[in-house]
C-alpha cells in the first residue's frame, strides 16, 4: 500500500507549523522524501494541512498525517482514502472520503475534528475533501 506521511514542525517555537516535511512510503517502506516537483505539486496540500493544526514542537516527528487510498474494486482507481493523524502508533483522529459509485466524484465525507477547534462540523469536513483531492493530484 502506498502513503504518504506528513509532518509539520514549529521549529521558530511560535506556537505554529513553519516547516513541512513529506515521505512516501510503499508498503511500509520509505521510498523517498519529496523532490522539488513534488514540492511545487504538495504546495496546496501543504497550505490546507496547516490547518488543521496537527503539528510537533521543534523537530520532533511524532505527529503527523498517514494519507492513502484504497481501489476496492481492482480497476486502478482509487474509492476510498484515508487520512490518520498519528502521535506515534497511535491514531487520534480519523477522516475518510469516498467515491461511492467510482465516478471520480466525492459523495462520502466523514471526518472528526481534523482542525482542533473542539467542534467536527463543515469546516473539517471541507478540509479532508481538499486534502483528499490534493493527494490524488499528486498521483502517489
């Protein structure tokens, strides 16, 4: 299964994210980091995490975004993707979107409080749609 693992870290110890770092990973093995191309491509995405407030203190790594997709049905394309927010093993929030009649469309969105702000409301749910549209351009 392919994925791919965002981190963002405060390094300047403002109280938020100034540095974003991206892994791709294939079967649990890390392929490689972002490339310059990948960069340019991630820079929406990047914009859209941000938001949701899910960062480390310094350079620690302990939190971050596991994204990736699923194709049920065999045909190369993706119906399912997932986003876990991580501290470590542990997944402390969840978010999906699905594509219920693979049409390329988005017709399930279920997400929790991707953002922090204490509510799961439109807001997280217009968020995972964005970051989810932003990974398939990506084309991982």
């Amino acid at each position: 299964m392919r994925d791919l693992n965002v981190i963002a870290q405060d390094r300047n110890g403002d109280g938020k994210a100034d540095t974003l770092l991206y892994r791709f990973y294939d079967d649990d093995q890390l392929q490689r980091e972002a490339t310059e191309a990948d960069l340019r491509r991630l820079k929406v995405f990047g914009k859209t995490f941000l938001k949701c407030a899910w960062f480390n203190a310094g350079e620690g790594e302990e939190r971050y975004l596991r994204i990736f997709s699923q194709n049920l049905s065999g045909d190369g394309t993706p119906e399912i993707v997932h986003l876990h927010f991580r501290e470590g093993p542990v997944i402390v929030y969840k978010a999906a979107a699905q594509d219920l009649d693979n049409d390329g469309g988005l017709e399930l969105i279920l997400a929790s409080d991707v953002d922090n702000d204490g509510r799961s409301d439109r807001t997280d749910r217009s968020r995972v749609t964005a970051l989810v549209k932003q990974f398939l351009k990506v084309g991982w």
